[in-house]
C-alpha cells in the first residue's frame, strides 16, 4: 500500500545540525527505515521533523524512545519538530512526552538545539 511508505529526507540546518523529514506514517512497517536513517546520522544535533507523519503506532513511538536513549547515551542532542495532535496525543497518553524536546515548527527546534 502507499499508506505504508515512510519517505525520509535528509537535511543540514543553518547551525550545521542534522534535519529528518518524515513523510508517511511511523508505523511497525515503516519504523526500520527510520532507524536506520537515525544510526546514519553523526552530528551532535538531530532534529526529527514530523510536519509530514499524519499518525503513529506504538512501535513508531517505540522507535522514538530508542533514538532518544541512543542520542543521549552519545551526549548528542535530539528534538522533534512539527508533531500533529494525534501523535502529540499518544506520547502525552503514553507518559513519555517528558523525555522529548518537541516544538511546534522546525524553526523553533533548530534555535533550541543550537
């Protein structure tokens, strides 16, 4: 299915920290590529913009808390850009909204990281 496709561009920002654009879901079906494209990245900053991920399943957001560990275990900074009600939702249902820096645009991110 095309609802499947999880597209992932990837970006330098002004202050040289690295951007993920997501396109497409973060679902059980889609969440190795992201992992992937997270262990590719070897910058001291990661922004994961989410302005193109329209929902989330609990093994996406498993793979959210596993690039939050990873990042934080390497003192590397990590933030979430752009993130709709529905996944804002499950992480605040979920309890693990605390351990994430999410801001509602990529702007906004790329100052906090800097």
């Amino acid at each position: 299915m095309a609802d499947d496709k999880l597209e992932i561009s990837t970006s330098v920002g002004p202050r040289d920290e690295k951007v993920l654009g997501l396109k497409g879901p973060l679902t059980i079906k889609t969440l190795f590529a992201f992992q992937a494209a997270v262990r590719e990245q070897g910058s001291s900053a990661l922004i994961i913009d989410f302005s193109g991920v329209p929902f989330m399943d609990s093994a996406g957001l498993g793979a959210l808390v596993g690039a939050c560990v990873a990042l934080q275990k390497t003192h590397r900074k990590l933030a979430f850009a752009g993130m709709n009600p529905q996944v804002k939702a499950l992480l605040e249902m979920t309890h693990v909204s605390q351990f994430f820096r999410i801001f509602p645009t990529l702007e906004e991110a790329q100052a906090a990281v800097a």
